[in-house]
C-alpha cells in the first residue's frame, strides 16, 4: 500500500521532467551530439522533431522518427505485458 501511495507522488513528477525532456521549445540541434542519443530514447522527441520539420520545410531525420517508433512499441509491448499479468488483480486494487 505505501508504494502505490509513493508512486501518486513520483509520477507527475517524473511526467514533468520528461515534458523538459522533449525537444519542444528548443530544437534537438542545440544538444550536443555525444548527448542526442539520450533524446532520442524519448519517444515523443521523434515525433516533434519530425512536426518541426514539416511545418518549417527542414529534411526530416528519419532514424530519430524510427528510433521513436521502436521505443514506442517497445514501451507498448512492456506495458501489454504488465497489464496482462496483473488484470485479474484489478478488481482487488480498485
């Protein structure tokens, strides 16, 4: 019980940082390179990039968009997983 209690707490935290994460208002290119493969790990920062470079007619950067995709389906499948393990347990929780 305490740590679903802790985890009300963590997680708006952690979904802030991540919004800081995501290359929104500032673009992939002002990060250094030895460091944009950590971004890249973000799925949405594909997406954005790939949104900035439409609206602003720049090449797109279609690893970072795959590598996006992987994540997403990776985190998608991880997160089927879990939900199937512990469904039956819902009802309990809830």
């Amino acid at each position: 019980m305490t740590t679903r209690c802790d985890f009300r707490y963590a997680l708006p935290f952690l979904v802030q940082i991540w919004m800081f994460l995501t290359p929104v208002i500032y673009p992939v290119t002002i990060i250094p390179e030895r460091w944009r493969w950590l971004i890249a790990l973000n799925p949405m920062a594909g997406i954005v990039d790939a949104y900035r470079s439409a609206i602003l007619g720049k090449p797109f950067a279609w690893g970072n968009l795959g590598i996006s995709l992987a994540i997403a389906t990776i985190m998608f499948l991880i997160g089927l997983a879990y939900f199937r393990k512990t469904e039956r347990y819902f009802a309990d929780i809830v």
